[in-house]
C-alpha cells in the first residue's frame, strides 16, 4: 500500500471546517474576554476623538477590529484589478499586500504611542541582549513577537525575492530597528532595547514559516526549462 498518498478530498475539507470552526470560537471568545475594555474606547472613536481612541491600546485595537471587513473588500478590488489585467496568482498578491497593512500598522502604531514622560524623559537605550526578556514578562514577549508577524507572514507571499528565513530574519530585524531609533530620536518615553529586535525578528521569521507553503518562488532558472529540441547536424557530404 502506498503511505504516501494524499488524503482524499473530503477528508481534507471536513479537517479545514473543523479548523475554521476552531479559529472563529477562538476569536470569537477572545472577543468576549476583552468586549468590555474596548467598549470603554468606543464612544471616543465614533465621536472621532483622537484623545481617548488612537492614542490607548483599547482604542487602536477596538479601530483595528472595526476595519477588518474593509480589509477583504480592498483585496477583492486589487485582485479584481490585477485579474482583469492578466496577472497571475492575482488573490495571492492581494491578500499579501492588504495583509501587511492590517496587520503590522496597528502594531506598529502601539509601539509609537508616546509615554507619560515624551519629549521630557531622555532617550534609553539598553544594548545589553537577554537583559530585558526578564522584564518583558510572557505578555509582553508574546506582544512583541506579534509586532512583525504579520509581514513575516504575507511578505514572502508578496515578494519572491524575500522567500527564504534567514532574508526573513533580516527583515523584521530592519524593521525593528527603524522602530526602536525613531523611539529613541522622537524621545517617546520608551527604551530602545535590543531584546525588542530580537524577539520581534523571531516573530516574523516563525510567521514566515507557518506561510511557507504559500511562498512566492521566483522564477525556475534557465537550466530547469525545457530546451528546444536540437536540430541534427549535418553530415559531410563526400
């Protein structure tokens, strides 16, 4: 008997319902759980209030939340676009680029929001590497491995030339460090740890894995091409 073989396709629907029934339960009681902090920043964001919405955790998050309809909708329209003009894998590329959007700027946006201290408190900067985990605490070390996850994720799907871990691994890591200078320079009350690359760098690069099987290749190289086949030569005649 051959092992090997794929399972049949129901089986493979029936497993991905299940999974799907287990993601929506899964964010639909993280919902519950945090349905009242993030109620608390409502009425400020339907006024469009900036103080009390964009700039608290439970603002940006609850904002987050609200835009995410909007965000298959822009994929739709994209891939709908490139469809039209011929492009290839045209859903791909677009869930990739809207999925860097959605999911990195709200990130990005809570690691700028300014402390009590901004523009009074000089610039810290700890260089010192496994220092700060200790600090970090597990929500803190979870938080900072979602901050780039989501490119870690979508970018290899969207750029073929970032389809491997270790250009991954540089990716997130560049990225944390324009994050962690512009805190330092911006004197936001934060401190510029080395640990926040490292941990960050390692989120995108375990995102990048989880899409691997969805990774855009680059192109096959022109020894893996059929060639044309040769015309016989010539015989000498004589």
């Amino acid at each position: 008997m051959d092992h090997s073989a794929s399972p049949p396709a129901p089986a493979r629907r029936t497993r991905r319902i299940v999974f799907s029934g287990i993601a929506i339960l899964g964010v639909a009681g993280a919902l519950f759980v945090v349905r009242r902090p993030l109620m608390m920043s409502a009425p400020m964001c339907t006024a469009g209030r900036w103080h009390g919405c964009f700039d608290t955790f439970n603002g940006v998050v609850l904002m987050t939340l609200v835009a995410l309809p909007l965000a298959p909708l822009v994929a739709w329209l994209l891939a709908h676009r490139r469809r039209a003009a011929g492009v290839a894998s045209a859903w791909r590329l677009s869930l990739a680029e809207v999925g860097m959007v959605h999911g990195t700027v709200p990130f990005v946006w809570l690691t700028m929001m300014p402390g009590s201290g901004a523009g009074v408190v000089p610039g810290r900067v700890s260089l010192l590497p496994l220092r700060d985990l200790v600090t970090m605490g597990p929500l803190g070390i979870v938080g900072n491995l979602l901050v780039f996850a989501a490119l870690g994720f979508f970018a290899p799907m969207r750029f073929a030339a970032l389809a491997s871990p270790p250009r991954i691994l540089a990716l997130g890591a560049g990225c944390s460090v324009l994050v962690e200078v512009a805190q330092y320079v911006l004197r936001l009350d934060r401190v510029s740890s080395v640990d926040d690359v490292l941990v960050n760098a390692v989120g995108a690069v375990l995102a990048g894995l989880a899409s691997r099987r969805w990774w855009r290749t680059a192109a096959p190289a022109p020894s893996d091409r059929p060639h044309p086949a040769s015309e016989p030569a010539l015989e000498p005649v004589g």
